[in-house]
C-alpha cells in the first residue's frame, strides 16, 4: 500500500459495516508499517480539520470527515 491508498473495512470493534480508510503515511522500509484513517460521516460534534464531500472519492455520498480516534 501507498500514501493516498483507500480501502473499505469495518471500525475496529464496530459493526460490519464497511469504513472508507485512507492510508497517510509511506509504510517504513524496514517495517512495512503504516498509519490509516477512516472516514466517518460529518455530525455537528465531529473534528471538522478535513471535510470530504461527495465526489472527493466514490465512496463519499455525503459531507464526511476524518474519525482520528481510530488512527
């Protein structure tokens, strides 16, 4: 996987229901470790550093931004 990569997988301890994840950092030469986010749908309490609106990607139906606390 590279820096920019998506893939859908459930939230860790969540429900089945498939997450949009975004891998953001170059996975280490050595290790092959790699950090990831997910994209949650935007509510009001939400962290609002980066919103992704539909067309972003193809995943992206509504106003979504970044679920840090998963990272």
């Amino acid at each position: 996987m590279d820096c920019g990569d998506t893939f859908l997988m459930p939230a860790p301890g969540g429900a089945a229901t498939p997450h949009l994840w975004i891998v953001v950092t170059q996975p280490g030469p050595r290790t092959h470790l790699f950090a990831i986010v997910s994209v949650t749908t935007l509510r009001n309490s939400k962290d609002q550093t980066v919103i992704l609106r539909p067309g972003d990607h193809p995943f992206i139906r509504h106003d979504s931004t970044i679920f840090y606390g998963d990272a």
